[in-house]
C-alpha cells in the first residue's frame, strides 16, 4: 500500500486517524503557522495568511493535503521538543535501523522591505521580517535511515489537488499552484533530495547513512528559499537567534513555572499578525469543543474582548511591544464613526461572513466546518469596558492620555453609558435570546470606571465626576439585580445560574477582595461549577445558548479561579488547581480552549490565545503572593490601581 494512503488509516482498532488535538506542535513565523502532527506530517497550514485557506488541511480531513517528513514505515518518533527559547521544533526519529533528528521552522530574517515600502505592514518595522518558507532539516545520527518526503497540498481547504512540475534542468526544485482560485497560492519546493511528481503529489525518497544531511523549503513568495545544506543551516541560525533575541526582552522570574511563562509567551508571539500587531484567539477553525458535536468555530480572527487580558498579560511579563502594537490595532479599528465590533479580521477586516464547508468530515467527524464567524454582527456590551481597559493600562504606562486617544475615549464611554441598560449576547457569544448578563453589565461599569480613571488623568474633572456617576448607578444596579439569596453573584438578572465569567469580578476591580459577596461567588463557582475541580463556563442545561450538546471544561475559567482564589486569600488552594492545570499541558506545553476533565483531552482550537493570557495571570498571581506572603499587602499579577 502506498505510504500516502497508509497514513491516513488509524493506527489500530477503535484508534482515531487523527492525533489528538494536544500532540500537534504550533509553528510560527507571525505571519502564517502551521500544525505538525507527531507522525512528522504538516496538517494545518493556511497560506499566505493565519485566517487563509489551509493548502494542508488533513487534521479537518485525512483527504484535505498534508506534508510528511520522516523515516519511512515508521509514525511514532521517539521524542519531539521545542528548541529553548522559539518556536522551532526538533523530532528525533528511531528506526529499526538507525537514527535521524528533523528540524522545522518557519523561517525569520531580516526587514527585506529595503527600497520599497511593505505593502502590508502598518506597524513599525522591526530588524527581522518572515521569509515566508517552511525549512525542513535532516540529520542521519546513527545507523542508516530510508527517508521519506510526502507533500500533498490541497488549495482552497481541501478544493482543489495540486499541480506539480519542475523548476529548472534538475530534480531539486518544484512548483505547484491552482490559478483557478480566488486566492491564488503557488508553493515552490526546494530541496537537495531528487523530487519526483506524481499527480498532486511531491515526493522523495533516499536512504540515508551516518553524518548524511538534507533539507526540504517550502516557499510562497518571492524571496528566495535556502538553496543548499549550506545555507539552510544558516537560515535555522538565524531563525533560532531571532527568537533567543526576542524572549530575552521578557521578564521572567526566577520560579519553577517559569517555563510555562516563556511558552506561553512565545506562543502568543505566534498568534501575532505582525503586518497589523493584531492577535488571533487561536491558529485553527472547527476543532471540536464537543467530541463530534457541532460547537465548532474558527478563531482566525481578533476579538476585541482580549484585548484588556493580552495587555494584562504581555505587560505584567515585559512584552511592552507586543502590547503596543496590539493596543494600535484596536485603535485603528475603533477609530472612525462605525460602531465597534466586538471582532475584527487580523487585517482590520469589518465582515467576517460565515459559511459551511460540507465537503470536509471534520475533526473525528465533528461538523459542521465553519469559515469565518458570524458572531461579528452580535451585540456584545463586554467591548466598551475591554477598550477602555486597555486605553487604562496603556495609559499607565506611559502616565498620560494621548491627545489623539481622547476623543477616541470619549465615543467608547459614552457608548457604554448609553447601552448598558439594554440585553446583548453575552461574553460566551450566545446564539440564544438576548439577556440582561451580569458579566455584560460589569465590563459596562470597568468602561465608565476606567473612563473616569483617564479623565483624571487628562484633567477632565467635569467628565470624570460624570462618569463616576454612571459607574456607580451601574455598580448599585448590579449589586441588586445580579446577586441571588445567598450573595452569590449570578450569570443573568433574574436567574440563580452560575457563569464563570464572574471570576473576573475581584480582577476587575469591582468590588474589594474580601467583600462577602465576592468570596460567596468565587468559592459558589469552585465547588459547584467545576466537574473534577475544573471550571465550566456555564451549566449547559441551564443557559439558552442556542447550541445542542455538551462541552468540555474551559481552560481559561479555570486560571481565572486560580487568580480569583489568590484575591480572596486562598492560596494553598490556588497553587494546587494551578499545579493540577499545569499537569494537563500538552507535550510540548499547549494549550487547547477546553480540556475532558476525565481523559485530559484537550478540546477547541488549538492553541488558543485566551487560555495562555491567563495562564501568565494565574501564574504570577501565585508568584507575587508567595513573594508578600509576610506582607499584608498583595499586588496583582496585572499590578491594577
């Protein structure tokens, strides 16, 4: 049986086709990503952008193209790393005969924009730019290996096959496109290894014996791939030192958990579209939040909701550029006389259609695959308070409001006031009824509190009283409609529903840490919406989210608990759930959105923004309180006023 066709059978009986969502590894190059499977086969890849049609798509569908570099007969590699400090990866393969060591990264070089401006980028130029090519290298470290090289794209998520032929007199070089697409991608391979092509497929083939090397680049643009051993090698030189050089400018303490600091950090680096400094809530659409359920989404696109956690984040660990480029995104989104959404294209795009594609079978057969989010026409009052905390904190950090920001300010807070009395959507961005969300209403109070924080800070005193004045209705209406019999506050107005989106009631600001009704809430939300101690967004038997089906637990809920229970002073219990989350990291330190509390399954799109912004506040919640723990005073990990 031909190895294309024998790896796309489950490797035993009852056995997924599909690796599990936290075995893949997460490439960057803040441009584009791509997802490796632990078979050494590229699965996901979207060209020439994050939210692009996939030209590799096989975690969607075993028939949607994929990209295999390894030792032929043999899918399980005996180890798989990250190279310290990138996002490159290192998969060492053991066969019956011998041993081999793959690298892969996409490649960072330098600004090649020289003498004409980038048609693409808005932000300011750094010294390093993507190259736009996949490297791929191979070292034969013991004995004698049969290598295999399999590449099948697929345009147009799974549309439409390739369509091969050589570049020049040799073997070494191939190109491939489908012109007939709206989108058009030509990938260029090139390699030291003798291509052959078979219909949509590339392939190559060699045995390969101690001290022997070989590298294969895929490339999508005009800049010039690696052409010799010679010259990749200096390119995955150059690549590692631009990510050594980047994580260097973090602060990270010195503490055991440290790690999962830096990896989160780089992770989120990866999210990064760089032309524009937008974030993306994750590198992948439709993977399941319900094993073969219909709660699929794509998260290819920036919400403005995590705008106020990637400031908390990027800032408390020294990210201040990331930070800023982010906050400049927003701004240029925000600005103008349009409504805000609460999402936007990492391009600055405004409609993000949503559409089915019914030709792919999904993740282990969860469908539908949706393409684009139609949540962007959804009302959602989080987004005033999400703006103008970010506004806060970048504020802050410079101790003043720009003049360019102030009317800027001045239209989101007024929204918020004009707004919060009315029903919307929610955070969870449900597709039931609109309703009177607690969590809605707060993010409403965080716009008009913040608001006034920066009139202060602008010598607006008139604005600034005004503005408190709301803040406070807002507070006192909250604190009578949203609290139940107990003290406990409540998803919706009305109902006695939990939501975890509360937790952020103490990070926020609210209310003081030890007030009753705060502690009523976080420990409510600990012992009675958690399934084995981990945290879920709401009880789907309870909410009208106009979705079927269960979920699994939410990764992000439960590092808020974390943070939340260090606010209200329990931190032996918050260093245990932080120690047991971190125990569910994928392999090489990922996170998915959701995690099956009974298996460890990781769940959603992968990785996902959110859930590692958190992670980096839970973790240094528990870190600053053990450094004041003989200190009777606590300074939060987002170190808010």
């Amino acid at each position: 049986m031909p190895e294309s066709l024998a790896r796309n059978l489950p490797e035993g009986p009852g056995r997924s086709a599909h690796p599990p969502i936290a075995d893949y590894a997460f490439l960057s190059d803040c441009e584009s990503n791509c997802l490796i499977a632990p078979s050494g086969a590229v699965e996901w890849m979207c060209l020439p952008r994050h939210d692009s049609p996939s030209v590799f798509g096989a975690i969607l569908d075993r028939a949607a193209g994929s990209f295999r570099l390894g030792p032929y007969g043999v899918q399980v590699p005996a180890a798989r790393r990250y190279l310290p400090g990138s996002l490159m990866l290192e998969t060492t393969w053991k066969s019956p005969t011998g041993w081999l060591i793959v690298r892969d990264a996409l490649l960072m070089g330098p600004w090649h924009n020289l003498s004409e401006r980038s048609a693409t980028h808005r932000r300011t130029p750094t010294d390093y730019d993507a190259e736009h090519c996949l490297l791929r290298t191979v070292k034969c470290v013991s004995g004698a290996v049969d290598l295999s090289m399999v590449c099948e794209p697929m345009f147009g998520y799974g549309r439409r096959e390739a369509s091969w032929r050589y570049d020049g007199p040799g073997y070494g070089e191939a190109v491939a496109n489908r012109p007939d697409l709206d989108q058009d991608v030509t990938l260029k391979l090139t390699t030291d290894l003798r291509l052959g092509l078979e219909g949509r497929t590339a392939q190559a083939r060699t045995r390969m014996s101690q001290g022997d090397t070989a590298f294969v680049a895929l490339s999508w643009s005009v800049l010039s791939p690696p052409r010799t051993w010679v010259e990749a090698v200096e390119r995955m030189g150059r690549t590692a030192e631009y990510w050594r050089q980047w994580i260097n400018v973090g602060v990270f303490p010195d503490h055991p958990w440290s790690r999962y600091l830096a990896r989160s950090a780089l992770t989120l680096k990866g999210l990064t579209f760089a032309p524009t400094g937008s974030l993306l809530a994750a590198a992948t659409t439709s993977l399941p939040e319900t094993p073969s359920g219909e709660r699929n989404w794509d998260y290819r696109y920036s919400w403005v909701r995590d705008s106020t956690f990637a400031l908390w984040g990027l800032y408390t660990i020294g990210l201040d550029r990331e930070a800023n480029d982010f906050f400049s995104f927003l701004t240029e989104m925000c600005d103008g006389d349009q409504d805000i959404q609460i999402m936007y294209g990492i391009g600055g795009e405004r409609e993000l259609p949503e559409q089915t594609l019914d030709h792919l079978s999904g993740y282990e057969g969860a469908r539908p695959i949706r393409v684009g989010n139609a949540a962007y026409l959804q009302g959602q009052h989080d987004v005033w308070g999400a703006i103008l905390d970010s506004v806060y904190l970048h504020a802050r950090s410079r101790d003043q409001v720009t003049e360019s920001l102030w009317p800027f300010l001045k239209r989101q807070v007024e929204a918020a006031s004009k707004h919060w009395r009315e029903p919307d959507q929610g955070i969870w961005e449900s597709r039931g009824e609109p309703q009177h969300f607690t969590s809605s209403k707060l993010m409403c109070w965080v716009a008009m509190d913040r608001g006034a924080k920066l009139a202060r800070l602008h010598d607006e005193p008139g604005f600034a009283d005004d503005w408190q004045a709301v803040a406070d209705e807002i507070r006192k209406d909250i604190c009578a409609n949203g609290v139940d019999d107990r003290g406990v506050f409540v998803q919706r107005y009305g109902a006695t529903t939990l939501d975890a989106s509360l937790l952020l009631l103490p990070l926020l600001r609210f209310l003081p840490a030890d007030d009753p009704r705060v502690r009523a809430t976080v420990r409510a939300i600990a012992d009675e919406l958690t399934e084995h101690g981990l945290v879920l967004r709401y009880r789907v038997s309870e909410t009208d989210d106009g979705m079927h089906g269960a979920e699994g637990t939410f990764t992000i809920c439960s590092f808020w608990l974390v943070s939340a229970l260090v606010e209200i002073g329990e931190l032996d219990e918050a260093t245990a759930l932080c120690e047991k989350l971190l125990s569910y990291a994928s392999p090489l330190g990922l996170y998915a959105e959701e995690i099956d509390p009974l298996s460890g399954r990781h769940l959603g799109n992968f990785p996902q923004a959110f859930t590692h912004l958190a992670l980096i506040n839970a973790i240094m919640h528990i870190i600053r309180a053990e450094e004041t723990v003989r200190t009777t005073t606590f300074v939060p990990a987002h170190q808010r006023l």
